[in-house]
C-alpha cells in the first residue's frame, strides 16, 4: 500500500489504545474507512472493529523509514504516521532548556572521542570522564558511559555558570535509583511507550544489561519511538563497553528497558 499524503493534526503524543476515546480515534477510525480498512464504526471509541482494522492496516503498511509496521493493533506515532503522513509526527530536536540544550551541544563536540588504547576504558579524553566522576583511571578499568554523561553536564552548567543538577556517579542502575530517591524524574519504560511524548532531547536513557550493569547515554531527538542518541564508552552497534563516543540512531523508545531520567 502506498503511504498516504493527506495530513492531520500532529500525533496526539499517547499510544492510541482499546478503550481510547475523542477526536484522534474518529480521525483514525475515518481513515481507515477511507484506505479500504473497515468498515468502522466512525463513533471516536477504539473498540474491537477498530483494533481489528488498525491490525489490517498496519499489515499493509510500512512505517517512514520503509520497514513493516509491528502489528499491535494500537496506534503509536509510528502507525499515525503511516496513516496521516510523517509532517503529523514531526521530530523534536528541541532541549526544554537552555542547560540541556548545551550538554547536548557540548556533548555533540565529543563524539568521536575515541580510547587509546582501543578497548582498555583509557585514553586522554576518558581519563577527563572519569575523573569527573571522582575516579582515578589508574585505578582500575572503569565502564564510562556514565561517566561521559556527567562530565557534560558539568561543562555546561560551568559554561552556563548554573548549579550541575546531574548525579555525581558512575554506576548506571546507582544513576537510576538515586534520582528515585531524590526525587528527579524518572519516566519508566512502560510510561515512556505509552506517551512517547514524554521523552525529551536531553534526557537520560538507562538500560540494564543484567548481572547489576547497565548502559546511558543522552537523547538528542526524537522521531516516532525512534532516537537519535550520543553515548560514550560504546561502538556503532550500541554496546556497552565499547571503545568510543559515538552518535547513533539505532535505538527505539521500546528497547530502553529501565527508562529515562530528566533532569
């Protein structure tokens, strides 16, 4: 099926689910009547008919970067976008502040930064990480993607000459619990899938790669679920202990399994 052109209100920045109601649901439940995927009942109530036509739909479609759409029978901003025209999900590139939006500036200056040697969590630059943190590279091999983050931060709240708001630590699951306790916000995975508008360019994203490690890095935009992203102490294909700062572009809202810390 070839993607739709016309357009509709921006996506309403909530998965649309079964038992959504309002204007969004009579405009997707119209559209689908339109692309041969009802009949609908056009009553702005996501009831059974509706899920059963989405599913249709989204077996037919692909999303904006021409992959298959997961056929889940809701409506998340990727299947709006299918059904709407992309313009209706926009990218936001927009940091909520000016602190956030110079750590992602600073932070954008680092990507390459690479260590020397290859794979040993040392080199010049990641000392720099490290140290900000408290660490002493001589110390041991220490995982620094925490690390990387909070150096940032405190580059920009030094240039900005603002107090760091960041926590001071390099455990990636210690980030996440200690801004639980001190009351930073967190949004947690199942609430960043259900209203991806929530997640924000400049926020943290932790996932957890069991045994007690996890991985972070920062938020530059996002697209649909889909994340541009700047990590340090990874590689292209987003691991963690990787050799370098890298920007990627590989992540969705749906594999950050911890969640996202705002700071």
């Amino acid at each position: 099926m070839a993607s739709p052109t016309t357009t509709f209100a921006t996506f309403p920045g909530t998965v649309l689910t079964p038992g959504s109601k309002g204007a969004a649901v009579l405009a997707v439940q119209q559209r689908l009547n339109k692309l041969g995927c009802g009949p609908v009942a056009e009553d702005g109530t996501f009831g059974a008919e509706t899920q059963d036509a989405i599913e249709l739909f989204q077996a037919r479609s692909q999303d904006t970067s021409g992959a298959p759409l997961k056929i889940d029978g809701v409506v998340g901003p990727m299947t709006w976008a299918a059904l709407f025209g992309a313009d209706t999900v926009p990218p936001n590139a927009t940091a909520p502040s000016q602190l956030l939006a110079t750590v992602l500036q600073l932070a954008s200056r680092e990507v390459g930064t690479m260590e020397d040697p290859l794979g040993s969590n040392r080199g010049p630059r990641v000392d720099q990480y490290l140290r900000a943190v408290g660490l002493n590279p001589a110390d041991g091999s220490f995982p620094w993607c925490a690390a990387f983050v909070y150096f940032c931060f405190q580059q920009a709240a030094k240039t900005l000459d603002v107090p760091n708001p960041a926590i001071k630590d390099a455990g990636v699951l210690d980030l996440w619990n200690k801004a639980g306790s001190q009351g930073i916000r967190r949004i947690a995975a199942v609430e960043a899938s259900t209203t991806p508008s929530l997640v924000q360019p400049g926020c943290l994203f932790v996932i957890t790669t069991g045994s007690g490690n996890g991985h972070t890095g920062l938020v530059e935009q996002i697209a649909g679920v889909r994340l541009a992203t700047i990590e340090g102490n990874t590689n292209l294909g987003g691991s963690r202990e990787g050799i370098g700062v890298f920007r990627r572009t590989g992540r969705t809202i749906a594999t950050i399994n911890r969640g996202f810390i705002q700071y």
